[in-house]
C-alpha cells in the first residue's frame, strides 16, 4: 500500500518582538509566560493569572490556560522555549501556541490540534491539549478578546528548488 506523508504546516508570520503584537495576543502571551514563570518558581500559577484575566474581562479563561499548559508542559516532545514575562522577543514555540489557540478560536480545531502535534507536542498531547485550547478560545470570544489569524510566512524564492516545466505542444499528436 501507499505511505501518507505528513507536511508540516507553513510557520504562521508573526513578528520578532512580543511588542508587536496585537492586545489580545499580548495578553495571552503574558498569561502562558505567567505560568511558565510560576512554574518555574515551583509556584501556584492561577492567582496572578486569574488576577491578570480578571482585568482583561476574562477572569476563567485561567483555569483553561493552566489546564493546556499542564498539558504542553507534560507532553512537549522537546525542551520548550518561553521567554520570562517582560522580554520583548517572541520565541518559536510562543508563536506556535499563539497560532494554535487562532485556530481553535477559528473554530478549526482539528488544524490547531494538528499545529501542535507538528510543531511542539506528542500526538497524544496535541489530542489531550485541545479541550483546554477551545475552552480558552470560547472563553476569549466571550470577552470579545478576538485573536488575528495570521496568514503563513511568504515563500523565500531562494529556498524554492528549481524544476523544469513541461507544457504540452499546442497540437499534440494522439498515439493509439
């Protein structure tokens, strides 16, 4: 039989800086930092997330926050890059699980589960991370805290390999 080949999705085109982001990205972003920095610190994560999505109007969205870290945190097929809360840089991987919650707040669950099963967690984990993620992202509608769907990174021509085209003759000659 035939094999399936799996390719990975385009990286989705979000800027270097954190600073450049839009709010609701930004808030999101701090809330996932928050955790990784509480976690770190062998820290109750949820105050300070609670206490920072209650001032964005999105006071439970914590709860599903924790919950999908937990899981990123337990099922990342590698070691994770998360800035500390206040640097100006986005990393990979923040990009990633920015581009995942798009989705799923997209209502295009199964491509947010597939964005984190190619690019951060196990396949398991991106199955078991999916529930939290639409339960953040209904949470972020609720709050009218909409995230942009970034479209892919444009194609750098240099990185496209070369390839001859083949166009038919105008007329072609039919052979029985």
């Amino acid at each position: 039989m035939g094999q399936i080949i799996h390719f990975p999705l385009p990286a989705p085109d979000y800027p270097a800086r954190a600073t450049d982001l839009d709010r609701v990205e930004s808030i999101l972003l701090i809330a996932i930092r928050w955790w990784v920095a509480a976690t770190r610190a062998a820290e109750d994560p949820l105050p300070r997330l609670c206490q920072g999505l209650d001032m964005a109007g999105a006071h439970d969205a914590a709860f599903s926050i924790d919950a999908l870290m937990a899981v990123v945190a337990r099922t990342a097929r590698r070691m994770l890059v998360v800035h500390c809360p206040r640097c100006p840089h986005l990393s990979d991987d923040e990009t990633q699980l920015l581009h995942a919650a798009s989705l799923a707040q997209d209502g295009d669950g199964p491509a947010a589960e597939r964005a984190l099963r190619q690019a951060l967690l196990s396949a398991q984990g991106a199955e078991f991370a999916l529930g939290p993620l639409e339960g953040l992202s209904t949470l972020f509608t609720e709050a009218s805290l909409l995230l942009l769907r970034r479209r892919p990174r444009p194609a750098d021509p240099s990185r496209i390999p070369w390839a001859e085209s083949w166009h038919p003759a105008a007329t072609p000659d039919t052979l029985h």
